[in-house]
C-alpha cells in the first residue's frame, strides 16, 4: 500500500530543543515543534531524530552529550542538549511525544535519519584529539580510519566512508534500533545530508555498498510492517539529477526496480536547487507506488538583488518553482529546514501543496544560478547539483549575431477571467548608458525596455545611477501560456571606454495577479 498523499512533507531538524530557556517543558517543545505545521497544508513530519548521538534511552549509540562529559562549546549546544537530558531524567520521551502530538494533529511521523552529517566546520582528522563539538563521538575518534579524510572535499573530512563494512553496521544498528522502538509512521534515510559517502573517485562503482544498506533497511520496514499490521513506510532523499545521484553512489534506477523506496525526495546537497530534473524521477516511478517529492532547504543561495526585498523575493520564487514541480508530476513538495515559526511560513505552507491552492498567486520565474564556493570559511562546503546553472554569464560579441539562450520552463495555465501583468526583465551588471543589448522571447525581437539603475540597499539612494541596471519588457498572456519558452540576450554594443565584461547576472519573468 502506497502512503496517502501528504501535498507537503515537512522536515524538523529537531531545533525547537533550542527554543526555551533550560529546562524546556514538554509542552513548550511540543508546541514550538508543530505551531508552524497546525492548519496548513502538511500531512507528514519528519523528525529529524540526531545525527550521530542518540536522543533517547540507546543501546546502540553514546547519549548526546557525553563525548565532552556534559560541556558544550557555545551556549546554543548547551540549551539544545541539556533540554533534551532534563527531559529523559524527568521520565520524559521527547521522540514518543512528537509521535503522539503529530497522530493528535491528523499527522504522519517519521524517523528522519541523516545518513552522513557532517557539521565540523572543515575540521580535519588531525583535529580530532582536540576537536570540542557536541555532535563529535568517541566512535568517530577512536576509528579515525573509518573517516574520509583527505579522499573528499576538504570540508567533509571527518564523513564516515560508508566503503568501511563497520560503518555501514553502525549505522544500520542506528536506524534498527530507532525503528523498532517507536511507533513511527515510516522512516527517512537522508542521504542528502551531506552527500559525501565514499572516495571521491570511487562512489560510482561503489554504489551497490549504499543499495545494500538501503536493501536491508527495506527488509526491516517490511518486517515491521508486518509485525504492526499497518505500513511501515520507506523514504529516501537523494541528489536532484540522475548524474548527480550517480556521482555520488545513489543506483536510482536500483532502487526503484526492486522497490526499495517509498517516497523519493530529489534536492540539492546543502542548498534549495530549482532545477531539479523532476521529470525524469517521475518518469522513473511510472507504473509503481513510488511517489516524488521534490525539495525545497531552508532558502534560495542564489545572490539577492532586488527588486523586491528578499522575504518577498523568496517567496515569489518559491511559488514558482512549487508549480512548476506539479506540472512536472511531482506528488507534492518536501520542505528542509525551514525553521519556521508560527507564522513566518504559514501562507507558503497553506499553498505550494496543490495546484489548485498556488493558481492565480503573485510568482517569479528565473533562471538558476551556478552556486559555487571555491574560497573562504565555506570552500568545499556543498556539492555542485547545479550543472544546468545559466547565470551569471558574461556577455560577449559572437560571429553570428546570438547570445546566451535561457529556458524559462512555465506552469501557469492563464485565463480571461484573471489575466495577469506579466513582465520579463533581466539584470546586467557593469552597464553604463551607450551599452546596447537585445532581447528575444522565443526568438522574436522584443521591443525597446525601460530601465531601472539596480538601487536595492537603499530606494532614497542620494545616486542616480549604479553599476547595474534592470531592463524590463511587457508580455502578453499569450507571449507566457504555460510551457518552455527561451530568452535569448544578445550583445549588439559595448561602451567603448569600458574594458571589463557586460554581465547578465538575472532573468525573471514576474507574473502578478493581485
């Protein structure tokens, strides 16, 4: 039996154990933990269950806290932990009474479990006989070997390399025992966080090592299914493209033959992506009970610059891309780490569910930035799901007369009775007055733009001009029916006084009913 249709899967990452001052109540946790779900268009929690400590009474795994012998290197460990002891020295379960509270609400619950989180900070193996950090094990010190080390991404160093047979039991015992214990819904292996398992060179050809731990867990939830007499569901969240899921060790195709997966979630590594490549998930689980969940992290990385503020910016963008996933055949959306309050999220979470509830809202549709971090704190921090990534592009003269050509993929199905304002515009940075660039929307010459100076820090800016300008065209309703449309931006002139790139850094199109 397939799981019913949630329209949105929220993922706790298990930060309402930070939101009260020590000791937390149980009802101020639980009420911080499902204030942003009641009322809204949520039908599962996944609840992040830790990382790599436990939680709850184990026997598998050291008690979160105990590495460092209850001292904490900053005061947001502390509350967060010790919130969590006070509970189970008081006879308190938290992970019992997500459960029941998300049963009370019409919920699903599941176990989500991270399958390789790594959150040291590009903390290296040599690091760790002095390494001061919560989510630190003595498992992970005293097998220093077990680790990545120098065979990945600097920042993922101390990754457990799921090639080692040892860490593979760890952590199958880790998901047995969580399972077997509660009463939960179905369980989450959250690949994705983070998603750097083997070698860097050798995850291809090592992929039948995560097929078989995947496997085994689908044995288990199949058992439990069985001893409950109810199902026991299996998710999974992986990268957001097949090439992206085969070089990081994910067999999909596996999977989904030998139905290892209930529910797959495709989503970048540690940021929201937009191009997801949805329909070729979805054509992959035709004909099967696997339904897809595209996903959306905690924000959208690319650079904000305006128009509109970022939180409204963020949410235009969100809609967007929402519509475009059920256009695409996604059974509904997945959210990662949206730390939402009661309200902050609450319109969001009360639309990007169904199609029905997104129609005729405010959207901005844009091509997707390249999201590299080459230097700096972060350098090596995200793995590069981005392949399709169109902008930012530098702008140059070519033989023929063309530019760079954008994809604009649209799910608004426009009609008479709420015909919209559609406007595209695109961002060009290093522009000054002389520059000349044209624009074509599905190959057609569009006419000449307005122009707005880029002036997003301050709109009463004493300047009237910036190094970047937003040039806008109107569209018809029937220049943006729903579908693929190209924008092609070509470079006719550049100021001759200016040396350095004109730089197409942003396409939008805006579609505004309201």
């Amino acid at each position: 039996m397939p799981p019913p249709k949630y329209h949105i899967i929220y993922n706790w990452d298990g930060a309402p154990h930070g939101y009260s001052e020590t000791p937390q109540s149980m009802d101020a946790f639980l009420e911080k933990t499902y204030a942003p779900l009641k009322d809204t268009q949520v039908g599962a929690h996944f609840w992040c269950v830790g990382e790599h400590a436990a939680r709850w009474d184990s026997d598998v795994l050291e008690m979160l806290g105990d590495v460092h012998n209850q001292t904490y290197e900053n005061a947001a460990s502390y509350t967060f932990t010790e919130n969590i002891r006070h509970m189970l020295e008081r006879g308190e379960d938290p992970q019992q009474a997500v459960i029941e509270r998300g049963h009370d609400l019409g919920l699903h619950v599941y176990a989500s479990i991270r399958m390789n989180d790594n959150h040291f900070n590009g903390a290296q193996i040599d690091d760790l006989p002095s390494l001061h950090h919560t989510e630190l094990t003595r498992l992970r010190i005293e097998h220093p070997e077990w680790l990545l080390g120098d065979q990945t991404s600097e920042w993922f160093a101390l990754s457990w390399n799921f090639a080692v047979p040892e860490v593979r039991e760890h952590r199958y015992a880790h998901i047995k025992e969580i399972c077997e214990k509660y009463d939960w819904d179905g369980v989450e292996l959250d690949w994705q966080r983070h998603a750097f398992h083997f070698p860097q060179d050798d995850a291809y050809r090592l992929r039948y090592l995560l097929t078989d731990l995947q496997r085994a867990v689908r044995r288990l939830t199949d058992e439990l299914t069985t001893k409950r007499g109810r199902p026991f569901y299996l998710a999974t969240r992986v990268a957001g493209t097949l090439e992206m899921c085969n070089n990081i060790g994910y067999d999909i195709p596996t999977w989904i033959n030998e139905d290892l997966v209930d529910i797959l979630t495709p989503a970048g590594g540690a940021a929201t992506d937009p191009s997801l490549d949805v329909p070729a998930f979805v054509d992959l689980c035709k004909g099967t009970d696997i339904q897809v969940y595209p996903g959306f992290d905690g924000g959208l990385p690319d650079p904000f610059v305006g128009p509109e503020d970022a939180e409204t910016k963020n949410r235009l963008r969100i809609r967007a891309i929402a519509a475009r996933y059920h256009k695409n055949g996604a059974d509904g959306i997945y959210v990662f780490n949206w730390h939402a309050n009661r309200d902050l999220k609450r319109e969001l979470l009360s639309q990007i569910g169904t199609p029905d509830t997104l129609r005729h809202t405010d959207r901005i549709y844009a091509a997707t930035h390249r999201f590299i971090v080459k230097e700096g704190e972060w350098r090596g921090a995200y793995r590069i799901d981005r392949t399709l990534g169109e902008v930012p592009i530098p702008l140059k003269r070519t033989l023929t007369g063309d530019g760079p050509t954008i994809e604009l993929d649209l799910a608004d199905e426009i009609t008479v009775e709420h015909p919209p304002q559609i406007e595209l515009r695109i961002r060009l940075d290093q522009w000054v007055k002389g520059d000349e660039v044209e624009v074509k929307w599905d190959k057609t010459i569009l006419p000449l733009p307005t122009f707005d100076y880029c002036m997003i820090l301050d709109p009463h800016h004493i300047s009237d001009v910036s190094s970047a300008v937003w040039q806008r065209y109107t569209l018809t309703p029937v220049q943006a029916a729903a579908g693929r449309h190209t924008v092609q931006v070509i470079l006719n002139r550049r100021h001759s006084q200016v040396s350095c790139d004109l730089v197409l850094t942003d396409v939008e199109l805006m579609i505004h009913y309201n």
